[in-house]
C-alpha cells in the first residue's frame, strides 16, 4: 500500500474543529473526537436555531398585532383581510411595531381596513 503524506491538512482540521470547541466542558474541548462530535451536534442546533427564530419572530408579530387589533375592536383575521382588500402591502414586521409604537397609525390602517370590508 502506497505511504500518503497529507501534508497539513489533517492537522489543520483538526485545529479548526477544536478551535470551534473552546470553552466547551471537558474533554469536548480537548480531545479531537469529542470535540468533533460536539462541534457538529453544536452546528446541528445552530442551523436549526436559525430557522426556529424566525417562525419564533413571526408568531410574535401576529401576536402583537392581534392585541392592537382587539383595542381597536377588530379581529386579527379581519384585519389582515381587509388590509389585502385595501391593497395596502405591509409586512408583519412593520405591522407590529406600528401596533406597539405608534396606536394612532395603527389605528388609521385599522380604520382602513375596516372600510375595505364593508
């Protein structure tokens, strides 16, 4: 069998896996093959962390919006509805904080809403 010389591509992987590992408990952040593991367990949570937060971000919206909506005696369902209706494109983003820092703009869409449902 052929002798393989890898140069320095098994060492620095194994640094660059290791260096991902700092400040873990233990041997995760001294040993090679703990820390690998750890590391892609920990590279697993984060890409669906990233994911997670945003569904988490859009129920806080609706959930923001829904309470402006009920001040001002209309249901969130309505509400959008008639948004859509209205044809005024606002993402939830800007919906909810509309709803939670300005009440007198919100109430306004609110009212135009309404309007496009009747």
């Amino acid at each position: 069998m052929p002798r393989v010389k890898r140069s320095t591509n098994r060492r620095d992987a194994r640094r660059k896996t290791l260096k991902l590992a700092q400040g873990y408990f233990l041997t995760k952040s001294k040993l090679y093959r703990a820390a690998q593991e750890a590391v892609e367990k920990a590279l697993r949570y984060a890409y669906i962390g990233r994911r997670r937060k945003k569904r988490e971000y859009r129920a806080l919206f609706i959930l923001r919006i829904n309470a402006g909506c009920r001040s001002n005696g209309i249901s969130y369902s309505k509400f959008i509805g008639g948004l859509k209706k209205a044809q005024i494109e606002l993402n939830r983003k800007m919906l909810a904080d509309l709803a939670a820092n300005e009440p007198a703009a919100f109430a306004s869409l609110v009212g135009k809403a309404k309007a496009a449902l009747a």
